[in-house]
C-alpha cells in the first residue's frame, strides 16, 4: 500500500492540481495565489512543485497532495487516495472494503436492509404508535429513513436469502449472526431502526432502539469492512452544507435528539455512534469547522460526558462551548416540550469547558475539596484568557480571604504550583518538530537541511548528516535522524517523490525551507557550511573540557579548604534548604 501511495505522489503535479480551483503565478521556482482557506486579498498562498507542498503564509493552511484533497473535497484519506489514483492513473491493490465488486455486494445487500426495515415499519403498529409518541409525523420518518425491525428471530435473514444475498456476507455486515448449528438469525429485533450514512452519504451501517424499556436500549451495527463507529458521525451527510457554512458543529448524544434539532432550525447537529466522542469524530469536525457546540443530556452522566467531549476536542484545537438545558431534558424532550425556538436557543448558547468544570466542581461536598479540585481545573486550562477570567470569577468564594484582590493573587499561586508542578511530571525530554519561524536552526544547519532537497547537493549534504554532535539544536539533530532511517542511502529524484515517507511535521518544515530560501544554496554555500558546523562542534568541544577541567578543580579546591578548616577547628555549618515559595 505505501509503495501505491508514493506512485500516487510521483505521478501527481500539485501546481497542475491546485491550479484547476486557484489562479497561479510562477515566482522564480514556486508559484503564488490567493489562499482558497480565508479572505485573502494579497497572494500569501505559495506552492512549489519540487518539494510537492503548499503553504499559506497568512492562515497557515499547508500541506501535500493528499492534504489538498481531503481539506478541499472534504474527505478522508483513503478516498483522497482513490481520486487521485484515478488522476494519476494508478490501479490501486484490491483490498476488501476496496474492491469494487465486493463494495457494489456491500451496499446493494444494506440497502436491501433499510428497505426491508422502512416496509416492516408500515406494517407495525406498535411501532407507528411509538413513532406518534415521540412525534415523528411520516415525512420526518421517511427524511431520516427510519425503519423498524420485527421481533421475529429469522424475518431479515429469510428476507436477504431470498432476495440471492450470501448470509455470511449479511455476518460481515453485522446484519445477520450465526448460533451453534450454524443457522443464521437477526441482529436486530423489536427496534426501531435508523440507518447511518457516512459525510458522503453512503450507507454504512444502522443502529437500533428498543420501543420500550429494556437492556441494552440501543444496538449499533460493530465494526464492518464498510463502518469503523470512530470515523462516522451520524447526521453529517445532512450537517456538513451547514456546518461548512457557519463553520459551527453541535454534537449531541443519540438519533432522535439529531433528528429533533434538524427539525428545529439546527442544521449543524450531529452525533456519535453508542460509543464516547473520539480523536478521530473530532479530526472529522476540524475539516468542516472551528467551533462545536456540545449539546447533551442534562443528567449526570451527559454531563460527563459533555467535559469529557470537551478535552478531546479542544485538544484537536476546536473551540468549545458546552449547552446547559434544563434539568431532565434532552434536545428531543426540549423540542416537544419548548418548541423549536427553545433548541435554538441551547445550542446557541452555552459556557466554556473550564466554567462547565468548574459549575461541577461546585457541587463538592466540602468547601476544601471545591479549592482542591479548582486549582487542578484552572492549572489545566490552556488559554491563559480564560483562566485569569475565571480566577477573577470564583476568588470571592474563598473563605478567609475577604480582600478580592488578595485572594486573586493566592489563587494565582496556586495555580502557578500546580502548573510547574504538571510542567515537571510532563516533561520527558521530547522534541516537538515545529514551524520554521519556531524552530530555532541555525542559518548554516539550514543550509544543510536545504542542500538535502537538491538532487546535486544531496549526497555530500547527506554524508555529513550522521556525523557525531554535528548540529548544534536538538530540532535539526531530530530531523537528521529522520532522515538517515528513513534513507539510509540518499533517496534520487525531486523531493516532491520522497519527503512522503517522513513525518508530516518534518515534511512541512523541510518544506517551509524549500519554500524560502533553496535556490540560494549552492556547493560553496553548503561546504561553508559544513565546515563552520565542524568549526562550531570543535569549539562546543573545547568548552566542554573546559568546564570539566574548571568543575574539577573547583571541587578539588573546596575539598582541600574543607580540610584546613577540620585541621584549624572550624566545623562549616549545614545550609537548611530554601523553600521556593517563602
């Protein structure tokens, strides 16, 4: 697969790619234009075809080939791949889920699914009379092509095998299983059922809710060759025109409360499958926003999952709101009850993560466990806006503090302790690779790197990479390394061919090098280079003996007066240590 993607990149020109949606200008060996990301009025958006990357200089869009088609198509990677293989040309291996005819077999067998579920629908009528208790009116049922699954153990899979569908394949799709004689039966029985189509719309999976009470109320379609629940939000197929638009989110917990909000005006809303919001559901929302309004149930258990909802996805950097609704309510019973205007006005309202944290901390049994758990919450806050406000808010709660000013100023301490304390326990010693303008190479350690992305200099600059403490940053040592076990022999040809197989932050600083200053180095810049980078380790050498030969001495002197004193009488007193804080 890695050898097909890597042809991919070789065949494809990105200035010819991004050319058919930007109007592109060659400038010396890159080319400008109007970042497609913002409203960019002077061209801050450049692409250069050696390195294969682009880079806007003003929003700090960026990226590859691939990059280019799932940020503007709005797919993911594998289907990035698919179009552009198509434009390039290249016949991609044949795996399961990728194999046109089995994926044809997939979706004609889950249609043929959600068909049989909508017809059994009509000919239930405890299930229409669910339907009418929840105020699902006919049009809205056949929007969201809900279906009902009879309580009969074999009605879909007599269903599929007379239709000419192989059962074992309706296993794979999680619609049938098989009991000890290896008969098959339904996965599905006595539910409603909602279908669940990815962004693009196609059918991937369903899932399905008890018309009563019960254990477990709701039963979602496991992992398939088709479905992996982590990538798919339900709803977004319908959410995505609108969430492009306002480049807002609101994410909800269940079925019913997306389809309640889409029928209230909030097109936006979207919901993960029976399984807690993850790294990958909140890379999904990136691609289409900034912001995500998180709207779920007001119990205890909604509300902890709301925070935690939170973390992940502030940490994929999306902003973040939490809806506070009324107590017992959900988006679904906030609609029959309040009426559209009342789910309108919860998802566009809502508070931060750190004041939703903080407003459940509240509720600590005692005013020590509030301060206790407080200080932990704002010394994990991020934005040091946010923080500072709320430490402003809740300084006039503490108890013997009656001066504001003063208790700010103890709570800031605090915080400051538990942050250097975190700080401490974090830090590992791991090198970040960052953005050029904060990596903090060296001009000649630059040099080098660049001659790596001409074909004439790369030998002589790869040659030096594995000399001993050659670089005098950790950063390029890092890349360095990359390179070298990534190559150990200099790869041939453009860049554009190769830098795929590095990691996507040396690939965008390598890049942002190539971008600036590559057709200013030559072989008498990198040999000055070089050997300055060698002039420069001699020195750091030198150094070193230095303040080993210094450190010795020192120590040998002061063991030496340390004698003359027992000799002399005189004991030197111990120094109690200094508390940081006094």
């Amino acid at each position: 697969m890695a050898g097909e993607i890597d042809l991919v990149r070789a065949r494809i020109d990105l200035v010819d790619l991004i050319s058919q949606r930007v109007l592109l200008r060659r400038t010396g060996k890159n080319w400008k234009g109007l970042c497609p990301f913002h409203d960019d009025r002077n061209p801050s958006f450049t692409v250069s075809r050696e390195t294969g990357r682009y880079k806007c200089w003003s929003c700090g869009a960026g990226g590859d080939a691939f990059t280019w088609v799932m940020e503007t198509q709005k797919v993911d990677f594998p289907e990035a791949l698919r179009i552009l293989a198509q434009q390039a040309g290249v016949t991609l291996s044949e795996r399961q889920a990728g194999d046109p005819g089995k994926r044809t077999l997939y979706e004609q067998m889950m249609t043929s699914a959600v068909q049989f579920f909508r017809n059994a629908l009509h000919r239930s009528s405890d299930a229409l009379e669910y339907c009418k208790s929840r105020d699902l009116p006919e049009a809205v049922l056949d929007e969201w092509e809900v279906g009902y699954a009879p309580d009969v153990g074999e009605a879909l899979a007599i269903h599929l095998q007379k239709a000419g569908f192989p059962l074992a394949t309706g296993k794979e799709l999680f619609l049938v299983d098989q009991d000890a004689s290896g008969g098959y039966f339904d996965k599905f029985r006595g539910r409603l059922m909602f279908p669940i189509r990815d962004e693009r719309g196609a059918l991937v999976a369903l899932g399905g809710r008890l018309l009563g009470d019960g254990v477990p109320k709701y039963v979602n379609s496991g992992d398939t060759p088709i479905f992996a629940k982590r990538r798919v939000l339900y709803g977004m197929h319908k959410a995505k025109d609108a969430i492009a638009k306002s480049r807002r989110a609101v994410l909800v917990e269940g079925y019913l409360d997306v389809i309640a909000c889409h029928r209230a005006g909030v097109h936006e809303a979207v919901a993960s499958l029976g399984t807690a919001l993850g790294s990958d559901h909140a890379k999904l929302l990136r691609r289409w926003c900034e912001e995500v309004v998180i709207l779920y149930d007001s119990d205890p258990a909604g509300q902890s999952a709301a925070q935690r909802a939170a973390e992940v996805l502030t940490d994929e950097g999306l902003r973040t709101r939490i809806a506070l609704i009324p107590e017992g309510k959900d988006p679904d019973a906030l609609l029959r009850q309040g009426g559209p205007a009342a789910v309108q006005r919860a998802a566009s309202g809502g508070v931060t993560p750190l004041e939703h944290r903080l407003g459940q901390i509240t509720a600590a049994p005692t005013e020590n466990d509030f301060w206790k758990a407080a200080i932990i919450a704002l010394g994990e806050e991020t934005n040091p806006l946010e923080r500072g406000r709320q430490i402003v808010l809740i300084a006039d709660r503490h108890p013997t503090l009656r001066d504001s000013e003063e208790a700010q100023r103890w709570l800031r301490r605090q915080v400051a302790a538990h942050r250097r304390s975190r700080r401490q326990q974090l830090r590992s010693g791991q090198a970040v690779i960052g953005p050029v303008a904060q990596a903090g190479l060296a001009k000649i350690e630059e040099a080098v790197l660049l001659a790596c992305l001409d074909p004439g200099l790369r030998g002589e600059a790869w040659s030096v990479l594995a000399e001993p403490d050659l670089f005098a940053t950790t950063l390029a040592e890092a890349i360095a390394r990359e390179l070298l076990q990534a190559f150990p022999e200099p790869p041939s040809g453009v860049p554009a061919t190769w830098l795929g197989a590095l990691t996507e932050p040396t690939q965008a600083l390598l890049g942002e090098l190539g971008f600036g200053t590559v057709e200013r180095v030559d072989a008498a810049v990198l040999h000055d280079a070089i050997e300055s980078l060698r002039r420069r380790r001699e020195r750091r050498s030198v150094r070193a003996l230095r303040q080993d030969a210094e450190s010795a001495e020192d120590e040998r002197l002061h063991e030496i007066g340390a004698r003359l004193k027992r000799l002399s009488g005189v004991v030197e007193p111990e120094v109690p240590p200094v508390d940081e804080f006094e």
